[in-house]
C-alpha cells in the first residue's frame, strides 16, 4: 500500500528540515510505502529552496510550488491532485498535528474507515477563540447541511475513493471542512492534544477567520437566502396590519397627526433590513460570478513531478451523480 502525506506550506522556512524529519522517522517505524506531497502557497520565504533540497535528497519527496498565494484550500487541492497513494493523510507544517498519529490513522484505516479525523482539543487555544469556535459551530449547525464539528480540521486521513470524490467536487470557493463532510463514506474521529505552534506564526487573523467562517455558512447551502425571503414576508404582513389599523382608526376617530416617530423608526428599520438582503443576494451573485469565470484554482512555478505523473485525470463521471443535489 502507498501512503501519499500531502502538505500545505506557507512561509514554513523555519520548521520544515524539522517537519521532514520528523515524518520521515515516523513513517520508517510503519512500514508502508510512504510519498510526501510538499504544496508550496507562493512563499516568500526560503519555503522553495528547502523543498528542492529536500527532493534531491529524498526521492519520496515530491513538490509543486505556486506562482503566488493561493490559499491553503488551493494547496491541499494540488496536493490531492498530485497524491497517488492508496491513503493519503493530509497535514500541517508546522507540527501542530503530531506526526506520531499517523499509525493510528492507518490502524483505523485498515478497519475499513474511509475517513480518519483527528479532532484536535481546544487546549492552549486563547478564550476568545474557544469561545468565538464554540459559538460559531453552534450557529452554522443549524444553518448548513453538513454536520460540521469544532475542532475537526484538514487534518486526516482519506481514502483512495474518498481523494476521488472530492477532486469530483471542481467549485472555486472550496470549504474543505464541508466538502469533506459532504462526500460521507464511513469516517472515525480520534482526539488529540491541540500543540501550540513552535515556529513562526498562524497566519489566521481575526477577519480571515470571519471570511472563512462566512464562506462556510454560504458555500454550502442557500438557506440565507430563504431566510431573507421569509423575513421581507414577515415584514410585510406586518406592514400591512399596520396599515390596516391606521387606515381603521382614521376612519373611525378621524385623522390625527401623531406618528412622525414610528415613521422614521418603520423607514430606517425596513431601509436596514433591505441592505442585509441585498448583501445576502449579493453574496451568492459574487460567488456565481467566480465560479463562471472557471479559473484555474492555482498555478504551479515550479515542481519535481513530471507531467506524466499527474495531475490525476479526472474521474468519469458517475452515473447516478447529478441526480440528487442539494
Ligand atoms: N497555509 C497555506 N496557505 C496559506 C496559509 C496557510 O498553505 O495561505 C498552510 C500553512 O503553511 C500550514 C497550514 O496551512 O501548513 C495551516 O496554517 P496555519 O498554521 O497558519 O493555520 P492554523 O494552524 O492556525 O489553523
Ligand atoms: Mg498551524
């Protein structure tokens, strides 16, 4: 059996020699046939150079470096790309996720687990964090159709067929956390202690995170937008009630000239509550508008793997996909 390690680099000059070692002694001690995917994200870091010599040295070391930035959702797509293995485990460079789990992974792997997660525990994490995580999975459970769980990350082992399904999956905003979730087949998830980052820092800002968060709640359904539509309905009946009553009173007492407050107060509220559906709508428009364009998800600069080895041709389509969406 091949087992193909994919990792997405950014900047990671600092740990990498130590992230190569460490992998590498871990999975001499498995005793499987063992490929590391390197994705280098557009570094402007000394990232490059280290992975060139870490392929001429190591021939299971095989790298693509991109043209720029990209992401980590467009490096973890190469890096699935690129991987042939029967497995493939997809990891951190910074040695947040611990290389010693990887025999696990593959123990639970071989108990025919298409999916190992390993969920790593809050621990060391700052309480705005915690908390903000805790919130949020609480709110986008109830709003999307994948169950999505705190502290289950990119971290994890795939199987062959489930690398597939997800390179079926072509759309340009990638939510990996739900794609992974969407594809299903049978998955175990583990927990282990959360290690605190030793080299460099997370480049997760809090705005990132909120995107992140927000892309989560829009890639994977179009509930939202219902719910925009619901609340305009809600309005409006209450509009009309309210004019109902008006119109009555004025018939009935005759005409008085009270109101000037509810008016401002009904006419900015309704003003407010049709900028968020806009922006609602305009969400969902934009994301349109990127997944038109078909862009390529990245560009490689540079890499070791000849043409002929990959990308992976894509899959025939199933025949009974398509027939159910959500
Ligand atoms: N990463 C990447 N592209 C990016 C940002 C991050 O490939 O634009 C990689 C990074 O090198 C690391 C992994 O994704 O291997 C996780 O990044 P980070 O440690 O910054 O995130 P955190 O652990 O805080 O979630
Ligand atoms: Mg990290």
């Amino acid at each position: 059996m091949l087992i193909s390690i994919v990792v997405p680099c950014f900047n990671e000059e600092e740990i990498l020699e130590r992230f190569h070692a460490r992998v590498t002694d871990e999975i001499a001690r498995l005793g499987h046939e063992f490929q590391l995917v390197y994705v280098d994200d557009g570094s402007r870091d000394g990232t490059l150079p280290i992975l060139e010599t870490l392929a001429a040295v190591d021939p299971r070391a095989r790298y693509l470096s991109f043209s720029r930035n990209f992401g980590k959702e467009a490096a973890m797509l190469a890096g699935l790309q690129h991987a042939e293995g029967d497995a493939v485990v997809i990891m951190d460079a910074d040695l947040q996720h611990p290389p010693e789990l990887i025999g696990r992974m593959l123990e639970e792997h071989a108990l025919g687990n298409d999916q190992v997660i390993a969920r790593r525990t809050r621990k060391g994490d700052r309480v705005t964090r915690t908390v903000g995580a805790r919130a949020y999975y609480w709110l986008i459970n109830r709003l999307v159709d994948v169950e999505l769980v705190d502290g289950v990350g990119d971290f994890r082992l795939l199987s062959r067929r489930t690398v597939d399904a997800i390179l079926e999956l072509t759309e340009y905003n990638r939510f990996s956390k739900g794609l992974f979730a969407w594809v299903g087949f049978r998955t175990t998830t583990f927990s282990y202690e959360n290690a605190v980052r030793e080299q460099g820092r997370s480049a997760w800002t809090f705005g990132k995170l909120l995107n992140y968060g927000l892309d989560g709640l829009l890639s994977f359904n179009n509930k939202p937008l219902r719910a925009a539509l619901y609340l305009g309905l809600l309005l409006l009946s209450l509009a009309l009630a309210y004019a109902t009553w008006i119109v009555g009173v004025a018939l009935v007492r005759g005409v008085d000239t009270p109101g000037y407050v509810t008016l401002l107060v009904v006419v900015t509220a309704l003003a407010g509550v049709q900028m968020v559906m806009v922006g609602v709508v305009g969400e969902y428009v934009g994301r349109i508008y990127y997944e038109v364009k078909r862009r390529p998800h990245f560009l490689v600069k540079a890499s070791n793997i000849s043409p002929s080895q990959g990308p992976r041709p894509p899959q025939e389509p199933h025949p009974a996909r398509g027939l159910v969406r959500r």
